[in-house]
C-alpha cells in the first residue's frame, strides 16, 4: 500500500512538473517571445519572426526592428505574431 501510494506521489509530482513546464514554456513565448501579440501596420517589431495576418492568414516573416507592411495579399492592417 505504501509503495503505492508513493508511487501516485511521484506520478502526481512528475505531471505537475510538466504542466508547471508547459505554462512557463507558455509564459516565455507569450511575454519574451510575444507570440500571440497582436501587431498593426506600421508596428516597428522588436523581435523577428512569423507575423499571419488576421484577415487571410498570409504569414510574413520579419525581421527584428522592421516596419510592418500592409498585407501583400489582402493589405490588412493587423497580425497576430505566430513564431
Ligand atoms: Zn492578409
């Protein structure tokens, strides 16, 4: 009985540290990354990347410290960063 209990322990402590793992992974994406910002035209981007536009879903990779561009495709205004 013991032993098992033991063994739901570390069974609980081994997922808990991977979903811990997970939102932090998350956390860093979401504020060092900024992946799922929001991004308009005219936006200088601190960090390169993978930019979709929110209207056709074209993806148009930049690089850090550039203007966003109107879309090419559809000449939306807003991107949501992706990569
Ligand atoms: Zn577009």
């Amino acid at each position: 009985m013991g032993r098992w209990k033991g063994l739901l322990w570390s069974l609980a402590g081994a997922s808990a540290a991977i979903v811990a793992g997970s939102f932090a992974k998350r956390k860093y994406e979401e504020t060092v990354l900024e992946i799922g910002h929001q991004f308009r035209t005219g936006q200088i981007v601190a960090r390169g990347g993978g930019y979709q536009c929110e209207r056709c879903g074209y993806v148009l990779a930049l690089a850090a410290n550039k203007k966003l561009p109107p879309c090419p495709k559809c000449s939306h205004s807003r991107y949501l960063k992706i990569s």
